[in-house]
C-alpha cells in the first residue's frame, strides 16, 4: 500500500511539474492621461478639429502592461514636454489589440488592431503624426527620450515636413554630441553589402546617440543577445560618416547617405536584413527579451511565416511561457 501511494504521489508530482507554465514579469500597467483627446475614433472629424487651434493630431499606439508605454506617457506629463504638446497636439490613443472602430474616413474603418496591422506597428509606443489633411506625416517606432520627442514634435507642429523627411531634419537641427564611438568583437569591416546573403545587421550611430551607453554596457552584456549576434555579418557605421561603400542594392553611396535614404532617425538605429532584402529594423528602445527576440525574427526566418514581428513575438511569447520559461520583457 505505502509502495501503491508513493508510486501515486510521483505521478502527481510529475504532472504538476509537467503543467507548469511559465510567467511574464517586467509588465507595467498604465493608464492614459486624463489631457489625452477623448475621441469617438472619427480621425477626419479629430483632424478638422485640431486645425480649427493649428494644431495636429498624434496616435498614441500603445499595449497593456507595456513598460515602454508606460515611460513615454509619464515623460509626456512632465514638463516641458507635457505643455509642448498640448499646445501643439491633440493625442488620441489608440490599443493595438482593441476592438474599437477606427474611421480613418469616410470610405475606410478599420478594427484598433486593424489599423496597428496595416501601418505596422513593430513597437509599442509608436506615435503617427497627422498633418491637417488628415495624411501620416511622419511615425516613430518604439520609445524615444524626452529631448529626442521634443525633436520630433517640433518638426510636425512647424510643419517641417512640408520640406524635409524626419530624418532630414533630425540631421539638419542636430546638435554636436560628446558620445564616442565604441568598437566591439562583433563589428565586422565591410563596405560591400551587394553580395551578402546571409542574416545581416547594420548598425548606424553618431555623436548624438543617447541611447548607446544602455546598447553597449547593457544589452550587448546579455549573452542571449550575443547568441542571436552570432547568426549574423555585424557591421557599424558612424551615421555622419562619407566613407564610400556600397549598399545592399548595388549602389555606391555613404553610410551618411545610406541612413538618410533609410530614414533612420533613431540612434543606434540598426537595420536587419535576410537574402539581401531589409526585413525589419530596430528604431526605437528595447529591453533584451525584446531586442533577442527581433534578431531570431530575422536569423530564423520567422518573417517568413509571420508577417509583423509583432505577430511573431505573440507566437514565440505563447510558446515559451508553453515549455514553462519565464520572460522578463524589462
């Protein structure tokens, strides 16, 4: 009987063991602030109204419990960036996993989630500027600092895109930085890109990188990081740089020139690319379970099966919290 009970205990014991789950932490719940625009989600009727006070409206694309979310919204409240933007914007929130109708127009409506899927959203927060005829005027993907924001609405609400890129401008209005440029194992010298077929990563920095500090002394300290790094070419350029290189299409340009084609406007911005083609690219800040999970978007071909990495990291989440890993997104 004891032998009976203890051969019944195990089963159990390995069946809870075998049900286990894994957990997400590193969450942040937030709320939108209470200045935010509360809209009925019409965005031709949003636009009009904005411009009746010259101002603009911004779509805050936002994700519960998203750490990200949650740090942008407190630096919108702090001043003097909370007083920029109300005088400037109207900022409406938009949940990429709602349900809510979005009128974009009189002709089109779409799901919250819809609209997230058909302007791809890569990274939560991402913010889309419209101009007063209702069109996108420039996006931001994923976190950006209080004074790189404040870069941003300036260019929107002195309607600089009337004559300038984002990137163009973010360029042309920069100040001179004290960062130095670092070097790493990794880094690779290469200034042909026309032949490389395999994963690659390219990496653009300049004076004016504030977020580089965290990249080197923090995620690239991350060994399951370093792992994904491992599948792929790594090459960085300084992004004011007109050394003579050739791109991934043939063409004969600079690295400063190449960024700006790109439309990077984010330091250290990193593009990845897959068989010659760019797939996706790595234009705001991410914590490591966000940033490893990007490259092995990449690197194991999971783009080609998931059309937004955000779908792929829905899956690749679901599975490891499946095999009981735990995920801490912070």
């Amino acid at each position: 009987m004891k032998v009976l009970k203890m051969v019944i205990f195990m089963m159990l014991f390995v069946g809870v063991v075998q049900a286990k789950t894994g957990v997400v932490t590193g969450g942040v719940a937030h709320t939108m602030l209470p200045w935010f625009k509360s809209s009925f989600l019409e965005l031709a009727d949003d636009v009009d109204e904005a411009k009746e006070s010259n101002k603009h409206v911004a779509l805050f694309f936002h994700l519960d419990e998203c750490p990200y979310c949650d740090q942008m919204v407190k630096d919108f409240d702090q001043q003097p960036l909370k007083a920029f933007i109300q005088k400037h914007f109207d900022v409406i929130a938009i949940n990429i996993r709602g349900d809510k109708e979005v009128a974009i127009n009189e002709e089109q409506s779409l799901s919250e989630k819809e609209l997230a899927a058909q302007i791809e959203v890569r990274y939560t927060p991402t913010v889309v500027f419209l101009n007063q005829k209702n069109e996108t005027v420039a996006q931001t993907n994923g976190y950006r600092s209080p004074a790189k924001m404040h870069q941003i609405l300036s260019y929107v609400s002195a309607k600089a895109y009337e004559k300038y890129t984002l990137a163009q401008y973010v360029e042309a209005t920069k100040k001179t930085g004290n960062y130095q440029l670092q070097s790493h194992a990794m880094f690779q010298k290469t200034t042909d890109f026309s032949t490389i077929k395999t994963p690659l990563a390219v990496i653009f920095e300049d004076k004016n990188c504030d977020a580089c500090a965290y990249f080197y002394h923090t995620t690239l300290q991350n060994k399951e990081v370093m792992n994904e790094f491992d599948a792929f070419k790594v090459v960085r350029f300084d992004a004011d740089s007109t050394q003579v290189i050739v791109d991934n299409e043939g063409k004969q340009t600079t690295p400063k020139d190449w960024a700006q084609r790109l439309k990077l406007n984010y330091r250290p911005g990193i593009v990845l690319f897959n068989e010659g083609d760019e797939v996706t690219r790595i234009d705001g800040f991410l914590y490591d379970f966000h940033f490893k999970e990007a490259l092995r978007y990449v690197s194991g071909d999971f783009y080609q099966n998931f059309a937004t990495y955000g779908a792929y990291l829905a899956y690749r989440q679901a599975q490891l919290l499946e095999q009981g890993i735990d995920i801490n997104i912070k």
